[in-house]
C-alpha cells in the first residue's frame, strides 16, 4: 500500500470524480503495483517533487511506499497521465477560484498567456535554461512549449499566432518589435505598458506625457489614452487604457520599485517612473470598453498565482524530453501541484490581502 504523508489530507482538495477520470481518460489501467488511481496520482506526485529523474522516482517508490516500478514502468505510467493531470490543474484551479470564467462578449476568441521561466538545474548557482510557453487561458491547454538557453530573449516574434488570439503578457513583451508582430500576424495583443520601450505620439507627431494625460484619475478609475508610436518615421495607432491604483497599492508598488533598483545597483529611480507606477497601464489593439481590456488583464492575474508557484517548481524533475506527450505530462503535472499548493496555502491561511476587491489587479 502506498503511504505518502497526509495523502487523506490532499485528497480533500482532488475535484469530484477525479479517479473516474484517470479511467476515462486512459491515465489509469490496474496492475500489479498500481491498484488504484490514488497510487497512480502518487507516483506522479512523488516524480514532480522528490524524482530528480524517472530512475530516482522508481528508487523513491521502493523506499517511501515498497513499490516495485523500473524507471521504464515509472515513465509510462507519468506519460500516460497527461491528459488526466491537465484535467486535475484546470478542476483545482476553478474550484480555488483561480480560473475566471470566459466572457460572452470574447466569443471565439482566444485569450493567450505568454511567459518565460529561468531555471536553474540542482546543484546550479546560475540559472541553466529558459522555458517559453504560450499557454491558452480559457482553453485551458499549453499551445507553445520550448526550452532554449538562457540566452534567447523574452519576445512575442517567437510565436505564431492567429487572428483570433488575443495576447496576454508582462512589460518584458511590450516592444514595437513585439508590437509589429502581433499586428502583422492580424492577432490582438494586451501588453503591460513598458514605458522605456519606445515614445508616445499624438496624430500630429507631437511627443505626448503620458501622465498628463492620466493625472486627473481617483483610485481605480479607467481611461483611454488613443496615441501612436513610430516605425521608420510612420505613425502606427495604439490604444493605451490605465487605471489609477489606491494608497495601499502604490505604497506596495513603490517599495517594489525601490527594492529593485537598490538591489540591481541600479541609477536612482526617476519621479516619472515612480509616478508611474501608480497606475496599471496597459498598451492594447482592442477596441472593447476599457473595463472589458481590464477583465481580460484580472483574468490573467487570477491565474497569476498558480503559475509563479509553478515557476517555483520547475526546477525539480526532469527536463522534458521533445516528445510531446512527455512535455504535456510534466507540464501540467508541475501545473497541477502549483494549484494544489496554492490551494491548501489558501485554505491553511489568512489571505495576505484584508479585502480582495481593494487590489483587484496586479500591482
């Protein structure tokens, strides 16, 4: 029998039907050391936080809960599981109150995530490799996974998207670079505003301070700012909407700021770019209501937490290899036990936020 500590109180947090599902979705098939989907649910688990590898799994197994799996049988088993850990992430994380609905006035659209992660392997003082993923909010699924050196750069240009995609991403995309690709491809993009990125315009090609334009705001108010960037001397038309944080929120992002910046070594912090981050500033294609670009940028936020704890744990287990179904496995796999323990954290603790609706956006 495997014996994992406090399994009974991990099971609280699996969704309703859960061992049915391994068997619908061919995760499961009983056999000699696997009788049940909780034992299959637990080599999964065991291999995403204490298997350095498929061998070292198998050896932990032996150890920990007298299960005779060969590293062979150990990767089968978690290969054949991805589907069923994907279902597992998505019911955790909806049922945590991580996962948004999607709007009816989205359609056919879809909402893209864009992220990068620096990991570094056991042992390592330095990050090793950078994984890039696209992954497709509402949908659910992992669209794009790539890893490459820790030189290849955080950028939109290395992605293929549709006409129906909506991208979703942090300061780091929001290039004219970036920008350009998402408008060539004919996809919408929602970017975190990067003010060093490049100048804002008026139609005259007049420079435009953004902050004029948005100092009139009180707490959590929205506006539209219509303006252009240049391209070789062109004007190109960009939509940039921003909302005004409260006290809480800008003494918290103002310390953020600060703490960077001494800790990089870098010069002093400018008054505009302090200023600046008072407000959430988003640059967009969209042409919906500016409360509407702001659901769209909260549902990514809601999310945001399980994935900078799954960030957090990319660094156990082994790289994926290029088979896709291996990478679908270990992904959602990782993704899983992200929302797993944001959950118990959740349940186990006071929210580090008194009231939720004061910070309804990242700051």
């Amino acid at each position: 029998m495997v014996t994992i500590r406090y399994w009974e109180e991990i099971e609280k947090y699996l969704p309703e039907g859960w061992e049915a599902k391994s068997r619908e979705l061919g995760a499961f098939a009983r056999g000699r050391e696997i009788k049940t989907p909780s034992d299959l649910l637990m080599v999964n688990l065991l291999h995403m936080t204490a298997g350095e590898s498929y061998q070292a799994t198998s050896s932990m197994l032996r150890l920990t809960a007298g299960m005779s799996l060969n590293k062979n049988a150990v990767y089968e088993r978690i290969l054949k599981s991805g589907e069923w850990l994907q279902w597992l992430a998505r019911e955790v994380c909806v049922s945590s109150g991580y996962m948004a609905e999607k709007p009816e006035w989205l359609g056919e659209k879809r909402v893209m995530l864009v992220d990068a992660s620096d990991v570094a392997l056991k042992g390592s003082k330095t990050s090793d490799y950078r994984m890039h993923y696209v992954f497709d909010l509402f949908g659910f699924t992992c669209e794009t996974f790539e890893i490459t050196t820790i030189k290849e750069g955080e950028k939109l240009t290395r992605y293929s998207f549709s006409e129906n995609d909506i991208v979703v991403a942090d300061r780091i995309y929001g290039t004219i670079q970036g920008i350009e690709h998402m408008n060539q491809t004919r996809s919408d993009f929602v970017l975190r505003f990067k003010s060093k990125a490049f100048i804002l315009y008026d139609s005259n090609g007049e420079k435009i301070d953004l902050l004029e334009r948005i100092r009139h705001l009180k707490e959590w108010e929205s506006a539209d700012v219509d303006c252009y960037y240049k391209v070789n001397g062109q004007l190109r038309p960009i939509r940039i909407c921003a909302m005004k944080k409260n006290k809480r929120a800008i003494e918290q992002s103002r310390r953020r700021v600060e703490k960077k910046a001494s800790r990089k070594q870098e010069k002093e912090v400018t008054k505009e770019t302090l200023e600046l981050n008072e407000y959430i500033v988003l640059a967009t294609s969209l042409d919906y209501d500016c409360s509407q670009i702001f659901e769209l940028y909260r549902a990514r936020w809601q999310i945001e937490m399980v994935f900078y704890r799954l960030k957090s744990l990319f660094g156990f287990g082994d790289v994926p290899s290029k088979k896709p179904e291996s990478v679908k496995a270990w992904f959602f796999g990782k993704l899983f036990l992200a929302a797993l323990c944001e959950a118990i954290e959740k349940d186990s603790h006071f929210s580090p936020v008194a009231k939720t609706e004061e910070l309804p956006f990242p700051l």
